[in-house]
C-alpha cells in the first residue's frame, strides 16, 4: 500500500522515493482526505525521473477512505 502524506497534492513530491520490487504489483493507494473519486493516472519513474510507465484506474470512496487500486505487471527497466 502506498500513502501519500495528507499534504500532497498534485505535481508535489515526496521527500523519499517508493522503492517497487519487479514483477505484478497489485497497489492500492490511499488518497488525501477529501480526493473526489474518479480517473486518476499513476506513473512510475526511475531513479532519474523519466516515467517508464503509466497506469490508469478509478478511485473509489469506501468507509470514508478514497483508494485508488492499480495493477503494474513486470516493470522490468532499470533502476
């Protein structure tokens, strides 16, 4: 599970990169308190900033909490 600080917002980073281990990947990322539910776009990037890859889904509200879940199957770039 990855989960931004309530903070972040779009276009900001984080202090510290997420590592991701290669291979199928199922992430559910919990969005700040108050993140409408919809389309949202993740991208993975490497150590360098380039986006190796962009993967899109729908956020949905349950419980309070709005998530975001994505599949990255086999990012096998370099790191």
């Amino acid at each position: 599970m990855i989960k931004p600080p309530s903070r972040w917002r779009s276009g900001a980073r984080f202090g510290h990169p997420i590592v991701l281990n290669r291979g199928r990947l199922q992430l559910e990322v919990r969005l700040p308190v108050g993140s409408s539910e919809g389309k949202y776009r993740l991208r993975v990037s490497d150590k360098f900033g380039k986006v190796r890859k962009t993967v899109a889904s729908t956020a949905c509200t349950e419980d309070g909490i709005t998530r975001l879940k994505v599949v990255l199957d086999n990012p096998t770039y370099p790191g």
